[in-house]
C-alpha cells in the first residue's frame, strides 16, 4: 500500500443513480479501514470549484446503503472544461491537503476526472450511469435498479391496456444509448422498441401495431428511447390518423427512473466498486476507472474510455426483432 495516500475525497457528480450513497458508504468506510482521512464534495464539481468540503465519518454513512439519490448531491457544471475552473478546483484540493480523489458519475464526469489526472490530481473513476452508456464496464451503478423500475411501471400498464384495447407508447431514459429500451423490450414483451442506434419510420410503426391488432391483441406496447428518430407525439398523431385499431396512449416515465431503492445487485455493484477505488488508489493508480468485467472488478484508462460509448448488445437487438415484431 501507497504510504503516500493519507486523504482522500469522493464525490457524485451527473445525473444520480440508485447505489451511489452505497458506493459512498463503501469509500468512506474502506478509507477509513485503511486509516485514511475521508472527505466528502457536495453538488459535484461545483462543490470542488467551491471548496464545500466535509470530513466524514463512519457514522455519517450509516442507514443510507437502501437509499436512492446520492446524500452529498450533485450538479452539472459544464465550465469545468475550461483551465480557471480546473485550476481552482486544484487549488481547493491542496487545501484541504486531499492526496486523491474518487469520481462517481458517468460520461461527463470522468471526463473531468480526466483533466484533473492530467494536472497531477490522483483520481479514481466509479461508473454511474443508469443508460448503461459507460464504455469499458459491464454495468454501471444504476442500471438495474433503473431497468426494474421500468419492469414494473410497464407490467402496471399492461393491465390497464389490455382491459381497454389500447397501445401504450412508453418513452424511458435513454438520448444516446438504447440500452434501457432494448432490455425493458425483452423482458416486458413489448411488440416494438425504437432506439437511438436504429432508424424505423411511422409506416413500420404503424404496419407492426395493426398487424398486432388484426391477429387478436388485446393491447400492445412500444417501448421508446427518449433518443429515438421517432418520438411519442409523432407516433401517436400518426396512429391516430390511421386508425389501427387500438386506442393510443402515452406514457413518459421521466425521471421516477431515477430514484427508488437500489436493487441487491446495485448495492452489490456499488460496494464492491466503492471498495476497489480506495484501494486502486492505495496501490498508487491514477487515471483509471474501475469497471465490471463478467463477474470480476478490473480497472480501465479513462484516456481509452472518454468519448466512446458501449455499444449497444447485437445480440439483445436480434433477439428484440426476433420476439417483439
């Protein structure tokens, strides 16, 4: 172990996740199994540009392992790429006399993670992304819990549908990334899913839901990502002008994909991720982030992993037109 490391911070930066205070609660307390100093960043980078600041102890991260959100919070600030904001978020770590520092959001996040590595920062990546859009790792914290939320809210809607012979169009998370579609799609049974990766136009909509209609459905569901060439709105008036059969509704999920109690593997994921960043930087790593491969925590450069995005599984798209149309 590094005899360097004796302080070290963590943050949540992006959009939350269900699991980041379970990756919280597994720095803080890994760090101080290791006799190291831990503090906490509140809003992000925002908070590291500020100097908000805040030593914590095991207590601190008591009861929240169940509970969705991230309790030092977050915030979005898209300045951080310039040199001024970098330099004073520097200038707040030495303060603070911080030898490393734990990052857990996605995309944007370790990119900034990034930039501070390349000023001399030692600093940890942990992903957390509920679109599962983080190249390099397996899962990011979230996703499952996102994907169960969603489960749910369409086997919900299901009921209703089929009691009144309508097709729920049902927009989840997803700009870049159709991961959270393409799943929901599998495993809810949906007759169509529509994802950023793919182009499908208004006609093939509307020839797979009427055949639906004429082979005796009694509903039907469509799955779209919020990424889609094609959106809700559109998809309606369309199938509203053709008249398919079934009534049309739209349902957004929105941001209730977001919070919820994190599922066992999320929790899971998030400990194991919280624990492997402590001591990837103890073994003096810097610039990496800590990634799930098959059933295995490993480590991946972020200079390999900014500015690409997971690919979204060909194997879950064959199997979608395979069982959804």
């Amino acid at each position: 172990m590094s005899e360097e490391i004796e302080r070290i911070a963590v943050m949540t930066s992006g959009g939350d996740s269900p699991g980041m205070n379970a990756a919280i609660r597994a720095v803080v307390r890994a760090g101080i199994h290791y006799g190291l100093d831990v503090y906490g960043i509140r809003q992000a980078y925002r908070g590291l540009v500020n100097g908000d600041f805040e030593r914590m102890e095991t207590r601190d991260v008591g009861g929240i392992i169940q509970r969705g959100g991230t309790i030092l919070q977050t915030a979005r600030l898209p300045e951080f790429k310039e040199e001024k904001y970098q330099r004073e978020a520097i200038r707040h770590l030495n303060e603070h006399d911080i030898d490393g520092l734990i990052v857990i959001g996605g995309d944007g996040s370790l990119a900034g993670a990034l930039a501070l590595h390349r000023r001399g920062v030692r600093v940890i990546g942990i992903p957390g992304s509920i679109d599962n859009d983080i190249w390099g790792t397996a899962s990011s914290i979230g996703v499952d819990t996102a994907l169960n939320t969603i489960l749910e809210s369409i086997d919900r809607l299901r009921d209703t549908a089929s009691s009144h012979e309508r097709v729920f169009l049902v927009e989840v998370m997803g700009r870049h990334c159709g991961y959270l579609a393409i799943v929901a799609g599998l495993v809810t049974g949906a007759e169509m899913v529509l994802i950023p990766e793919q182009e499908v136009s208004l006609d093939e909509v509307g020839e797979v839901l009427e055949d639906a209609y004429l082979k005796g459905h009694s509903h039907a569901m469509v799955i779209v990502s919020e990424g889609a060439n094609l959106k809700c709105a559109e998809i309606a008036d369309y199938l509203n002008k053709h008249d398919i059969g079934f009534e049309v509704r739209i349902t957004i999920l929105g941001h209730v994909q977001r919070g919820g109690r994190p599922t066992a593997f999320d929790r899971l994921l998030a400990t194991r991720f919280g624990v492997a960043a402590v001591e990837t930087l103890l073994e003096g790593k810097s610039g990496v982030m800590v990634a799930l491969e098959g059933t295995s925590i490993v480590t991946r450069d972020l200079e390999d992993i900014i500015g690409k995005q997971r690919p979204i599984n060909p194997d879950h798209v064959r199997m979608a037109d395979l069982l959804t149309r």
